[in-house]
C-alpha cells in the first residue's frame, strides 16, 4: 500500500509538465490499472460484506 501510494505521487507530480514524452502515456496506463484494482478491491469488500469503514482502510490513495 506504501509502495502504490508513493508511485502514484511520484507520477502525479512528475508527469504533469512532460507534454511531449512517453510519461504521460505511462501515467495513463498506470493510473488506469490503477483504477481497476480499486474497484476490484471494492467490488470483492461488498461480496464480503465489509462495513465502509473496512473498505476505506484497505483502498489506497486517490489520485484524482
């Protein structure tokens, strides 16, 4: 979780002035697996029937 965190503030602070590399193409990819994890995280909490609380605690930070 500390290592995600990290990487997705990394690549939210270096990707935003790099116009015209493959940074941003990265960031994107990335950030939409990213996604997709959170999501899967939340959907299989559900199915658990894990309170907010519990859900809140295991996802990672938000990047948006």
């Amino acid at each position: 979780k500390l290592c995600d965190d990290y990487l997705i503030d990394y690549l939210s602070e270096n990707s935003k002035y790099c116009f015209f590399s493959i940074e941003p193409l990265i960031n994107y990819i990335f950030l939409k697996q990213y996604e997709t994890q959170m999501l899967r995280t939340i959907y299989h909490a559900k199915l658990n029937n894990l309170t907010k609380e519990e859900i809140k605690q295991n996802l990672r930070k938000q990047y948006v």
